[in-house]
C-alpha cells in the first residue's frame, strides 16, 4: 500500500500523507514522498502543491521508532522532503486537520500557506522525547512568530490551538469544519494571492520589545531558566544553542546547526529513555490474552467519603465533565470539602483557565449527600472511605444492595485486598481497584488493580475511564501495595537504613533530588503522613518495616509530617510556605539513638552508594513484581514511578534506569548490600539480559 497519494485537479496536485494511524512521517514515507515533490517542481503543468493527510489528520511528525535507526545514504527522511520544498518553485499549501505536529508542523511551515480546522493542534513536541525540532523548527518558527516566543513553544513543547496559531500569524485560514478544507487549501493554491512565501527568507524578530544588544542577555537567562544538561535539562539547551543560531546565522547554516544539535540528542540517553518513556505509555492498555470487550458508558459516578482523597476524586469526575455524587455524613468532613472544591475551581478561575460560569457549573455537578439512594443511577461507584477492611466491606455491602446491576464498583484502597472487598458483594466480576494518588485531581497515575474475578468488561471501562480522567492508567494484580507502593516500601526501608547508619535525612534527600526526583524520601514521608507509614508498617512489618523503632517514636513524638509542621525534617511558615524541609538534629539524634538500641554502628556512605541504595532497591522489587506477574511490563513499572513518583523520566524509569547503568551492577550491588536478589534480575544478570528486552513470563523461576 503507498503511504503517499497524488491526485491532480486543475494545475494543483493534491498530494495525500497515509500513514495510519498519525501519519508518521517515516522514512519510509519520506521515501516515496521526496520524488513526489521533485517530480511536481519539475512538472510544467502543475501550478501548486497542496499537502493533506489522510486519517483525519495532518501529521504527528516523524516516525520516532526511526531514531533508532541508523539511516543508509540512499534513505530519505522528512529533512528531505522539506528541503525539496524549499527548493522548488510552485506554491506550497498544508491542509492541516487535527495534528500538526513535530515534524508535521515543519512540513507545514516549510509551505507557503497554511489552512487549517478549527480543532486543529500545532506545535513542536520534540523536547518532550529529548529531541529539538530537527527539520527546521529551531529555524523557522522563530521567523514566522519571534523568537522568544517560538522559543518559549518549544521549550515547554507546547502546542496551540488554531485560534491561538492564527493569532500567531502561523496560519492564513481557518475552516469550520474538515468538510471545507481541501476547497480552502485548493483557492489558496489557485490564487495564490502573495505568490511564493518562504518563510526562510525573513529576517527573525526577537520579540516584543527585546533590542538586538538584549538578545545574548535573553539567551544566557534561558539557559538559567532550565535543568542542568545532566539533570534532565540536555535537549533544552541544545535547543536554546539552536534558536541562538537562528537569530545569528543565515538560514542555511542555523540549518545545518539544528541538523547536527538533533543527531547528538537522537543518540543521547536521556532521548532513548524519554522515547521509552512515550512508547511504554502507549502500551499500557494492551492487555495480553485479555478477550475484547466493550466498555461501559459512565455517565454518572458516585464516591463514597468526603475526605482529601475523595474530594479530589470528585474534582477529577467533574473535570471530565462527568457529574458525581459523593457520599458522607460527616458534617465537618462535607463542609471541609465544599470549600475545597470552591478552592479548588476559584482557583482555576483567577488563573484564568476557566470562566466563573465554567467554574459554577462544574461546582453545581458535584453534590455531596449522606443517602445511599442517590447512588442508584450512577455507572461507577468510587469507595475512598479509611483504611480498614472492616469498614470497607460495610460500605460495599450497602453499595451493592443500591447501585444498578450494570455499576463498577471500585476501592480506591492503597494496600488492601480488592478480592476480600468484592467477596461481600454479589458483583465480583463488576469489581476492582481505582488506586489514584494524592492529590487525586492533580496527580496524572491511576493504578487499576484487577481481582480475580474482575471482568475483561470492567477492566475495558476502568482503562475507557482513565483515559476520559485524564490518567495514565497501568493495570497491577491484587497484591499488598500493588505495584507503585510495594516499591516504595523497600525505597523507604532504604532511606531508613542509610540514616541508621548516620546519613542526614537532608544528604539523602539532596543525593535523590540531584539524581532528578522533585523530592527525596524522607521529604516524600513527611508529605503522606508518617502515621500513615506507621500503619502499613504495623499491619504488614514483614514489608514495611524497618530495623529499628524510629517511626514509632516520631508517632508518639507527634511528628506526622508536613500536616504537623514536623516529621522527618521541621517545616515553618515562613520557609517556603511550610512545605520545604528544614534538617532537624532531633531526628538525626533519634535515628542515632535508635540505631543503637538495635545493635546498628555507624559507617560512612558515599553519594553514589546512597544513590545505589535508593534506585536499586526499587529495582530489585521490581523484578520481584514482575516475576510474581503483578505488573505485566518493566515498561509498566516505569510509567507508575515516572508519573506516580516524580522517577526522573530522562533515567525512563526505575527499570529502564537498570539496563542504563547495568543489570549485572545492580545484581551484584544487590547482592553486596546484603539484600535477597529477585530471581529475576539475577537470572538476567547472569545471561546479561536487559529488562528492554525482557518478555512476560520469561525466565520465571529461571
Ligand atoms: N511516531 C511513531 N508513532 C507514533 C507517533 C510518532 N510521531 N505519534 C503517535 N504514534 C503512534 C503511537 O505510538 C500509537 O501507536 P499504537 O496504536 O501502536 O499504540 C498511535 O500512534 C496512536 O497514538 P496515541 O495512542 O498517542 O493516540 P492519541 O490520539 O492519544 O494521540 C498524538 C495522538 C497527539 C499524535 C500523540 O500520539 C502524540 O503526541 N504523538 C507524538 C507527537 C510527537 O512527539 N511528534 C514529534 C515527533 S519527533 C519529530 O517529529 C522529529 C522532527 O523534528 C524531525
């Protein structure tokens, strides 16, 4: 099948991208599509070009499995393509629908018009895969809107919407509707109004008033404004050295700038894990021998609990324009919520991302009752009630008894038994676990937890769900803390250990936080409450426990976290609004005291074992996950520690992390920390495996 089609009408060649499902503008499409473009240059009886995609769409850009690909002489890539287009001497129109994106956006700004449907999104995502626009994004969009602008763009991999590109002067047209699109982009090329219109040939404007002298202050500022390149911050300035070249050099040779800053990101780590990290994504629904089954519809949800957690789930309904009911009858904890949700969308208000209209009526689709009843019609039920089996399976008891046959019903529970929860109901096959994480409206991971009996319906629906949230939903079996918390717990016991031993809590933190997470561990404690570590710890020492009875003593001493102004670490109002941790020696002297009584003796560590500890410990329990089959994919495991973690996503997960720096390392390092090794890693260590390449079900008791 040809990924490219021609149609000629009246001088104009149509020439259709069909590339399903986006359009990638792969090398092998760029393959059929650069002697299409030479051959219409060459035609005499072609006036204009008209570009469009087929699938409802323009282009998401090129192929990105192709940068893994050494390209040979002979291969022609959309670098190509576009300097074709530059070259000739017909009238270039897009007919953008849909996705302008990446290279797709290139394309369409190497033509000499541009038209597009209303709904259509354009932008250069490419800093979000490590990668900076390499086929003349860098040089181009500065020229068409300014360069600090397009910088900005491309920076935050911000696309726009075609109201704010027409704004921009990035198109000439907008159509209603896709039906109208081709007439558009075909009037154009026949008239044609400005002639040819290359946007290579303007000269860059910097930006509202920036002086040409300002501009080297502006570009040293920019490379203040991002990460460090070896703390994720590589692509950006990479990128910021690109538009600096097209403010100073001619085209051609910013060009040729752009060209070489790109084929070292495409060979960069942090690029090969960020593209991990896009594909692992896209994985995550795919289900091995799960039957198809057709979700079904939520139109209605109900979640029962008014607390932190239950608040946030109910923004989160609302927010996707599913109304909800949320059931509590506690006076206090209802009112408390009101005034959240009240927060939470004046909030958005005065930011200016909704209209106090939007924000009253999306505060009018969630109603707080204390009756059962009122859950009778609701397709989803959510259950965010405290943490004990007993209460839980009295809610679910009452729930099943009320809601329509058809309902799912889900705990939001973070380690408890979804199996046990859905015994007291007559639905097992309509049960499972919706594991969101705090805070519930912000967070962007949803653990969906399957029980035995949970049906391939309900999983289709939580899956169909999530993506209507605007969660990136991983699916775990019903294990103790599933797979995100299982993790942290041995991340915890590791932090603990290396504090034992007379390490501050702030240098373990400073080691995770230069590594990339936003906060370390004994920060991430403090944040979710050290009473609730206590209880976990309590109902399951086995896993949760450490060697000595630190958490024990700051429960008794009070110091709860964050909420308490004091746990791991102080907090005072007026440093960083309570929330950024201040050392304490209280807690260094604790853990020395505490070390004692348990026979522990100090040693000193160094950054890179502290690091070691930290990463290898999650590393080792997730091989454990893997091989016990509680989460499918290593792929899997990375995304719920990348969006649920704050996991570095240029290091592409704690997995991914594994095969960067070794397999073999992190077995023997495992082993040398005195840790039981999961059978797995040591079983891909031994055969120098990688997780990369790691199928499920391989190696299994190897
Ligand atoms: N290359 C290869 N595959 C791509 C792709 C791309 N650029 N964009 C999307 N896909 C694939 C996905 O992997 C997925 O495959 P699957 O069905 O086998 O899982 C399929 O297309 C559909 O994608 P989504 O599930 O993401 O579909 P959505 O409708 O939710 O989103 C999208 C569509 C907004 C286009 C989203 O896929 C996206 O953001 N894509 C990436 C866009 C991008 O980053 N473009 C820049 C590429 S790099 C580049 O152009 C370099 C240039 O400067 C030289």
């Amino acid at each position: 099948m040809a990924l490219v089609h021609t149609e000629d009408r009246d001088g104009v060649r149509i020439i259709t991208l069909d590339n399903p499902p986006v359009n990638s503008l792969s090398f092998a499409l760029s393959g059929e599509f650069y002697p299409i473009v030479e051959a219409a240059s060459a035609d005499e009886s072609i006036r204009a070009v008209v570009i469009k995609g087929a699938n409802r769409q323009f282009s998401a850009g090129a192929d990105i499995n192709d940068f893994a690909t050494e390209p040979t002489p002979e291969t022609k890539t959309v670098r190509d393509v576009i300097a074709a287009i530059e070259r000739s001497d017909k009238i270039f129109v897009a007919a953008i629908e849909k996705n302008a994106l990446g290279g797709g956006l290139e394309l369409a700004l190497a033509c000499d018009y541009r038209v597009a449907t209303a709904d259509t999104k354009l932008g250069l995502p490419e800093i979000k895969l490590g990668l900076l626009p390499g086929a003349g994004g860098t040089q181009r969009l500065p020229r068409a809107i300014g360069a600090q602008d397009a910088l900005d763009m491309m920076l935050k991999g911000r696309n726009v919407k075609s109201d704010e590109a027409t704004a921009k002067g990035l198109l000439d047209e907008v159509v209603d509707s896709p039906e109208h699109l081709l007439d558009a982009a075909l009037k154009i090329a026949n008239a044609a109004p400005l002639g040819k219109r290359r946007i290579s040939q303007r000269r860059v404007e910097l930006g509202k008033g920036i002086s040409a002298q300002a501009a080297a202050f502006v570009v040293s500022q920019a490379h203040k404004m991002v990460p460090a390149e070896d703390a994720g911050g590589l692509a950006a300035h990479k990128l910021i050295d690109a538009v600096e070249a097209s403010v100073e050099l001619p085209f051609a040779y910013g060009l040729a700038r752009e060209a070489r800053l790109f084929e070292e990101l495409a060979r960069s780590a942090p690029s090969f894990a960020l593209r991990h990290v896009f594909f692992a994504e896209r994985e995550l629904s795919k289900i091995p021998g799960l039957p198809a089954a057709e979700p079904l519809p939520i139109a209605k949800a109900a979640v029962i609990g008014a607390g932190t957690m239950g608040t946030g789930i109910a923004i989160t309904f609302a927010q996707a324009g599913i109304p909800v009911v949320v059931i509590d009858s506690n006076d206090a904890a209802v009112e408390k919520a009101k005034q959240t949700v009240f927060g939470m969308f004046m909030y958005q208000v005065q930011k200016g991302r909704m209209t106090q209209e939007e924000a009253w009526k999306l505060g009018q689709s969630i109603q707080f009752t204390e009756e059962y009843g009122e859950l009778a019609d609701a397709d989803v039920v959510v259950e965010a009630v405290f943490e004990s089996m007993d209460v839980k399976k009295e809610v679910f008891a009452k729930v099943d008894a009320i809601a329509k046959p058809s309902c799912v019903l889900a705990s939001n529970t973070s380690t408890l038994d979804i199996d046990a929860m859905a015994s007291v109901t007559k639905r097992p096959e309509r049960f499972l676990g919706l594991h969101f994480f705090v805070p519930a409206n912000i967070m962007p991971l949803l653990e969906i937890v399957r029980g035995k009996a949970t049906s391939p319906q309900t999983l289709a629906t939580a899956f169909k769900l999530g993506k209507t949230l605007r969660k990136t939903a991983v699916l775990s079996t019903n294990a103790f803390g599933f797979i995100g918390n299982r993790m942290v717990f041995d991340y915890a016991k590791a932090a603990g250990e290396l504090a034992e031993w007379g390490v501050s809590p702030m240098r373990v933190d400073k080691v995770a936080k230069k590594f990339g997470f936003p906060m370390g561990p004994f920060a991430m404690g403090d944040l979710s409450g050290i009473d609730v570590a206590w209880h976990i710890a309590k109902a399951r020492p086995d896993v949760a426990r450490g060697k000595t009875n630190v958490i024990d003593r700051l429960v008794e001493m009070k110091r709860l976290g964050q909420k308490t102004m004091a746990g791991y670490f102080k907090y005072d109002k007026s440093v960083g609004k309570g929330r950024e941790p201040i050392a304490d020696p209280e807690v260094e002297a604790l853990f020395a005291e505490e070390a004692m009584k348990a026979g522990i003796a100090p040693r000193t560590v160094d950054d890179r074992e502290i690091l070691e500890r930290l990463a290898f410990a999650l590393i080792n329990r997730g091989a454990f996950l893997l091989e016990e089959g509680v989460a499918l994919r290593p792929g899997d495991i990375d995304i719920v520690y990348v969006y649920g973690y704050g996991f570095p996503p240029h290091h592409g997960g704690p997995m991914w992390y594994a095969d960067e720096v070794g397999v073999k390392h992190v077995y023997e390092r495992v082993v040398a920390f005195g840790w039981e090794p999961a059978p797995l890693l040591k079983a891909l260590a031994e055969k120098n495996g990688t997780f990369a390449n790691y199928k499920q079900g391989e190696l299994i008791h190897a």
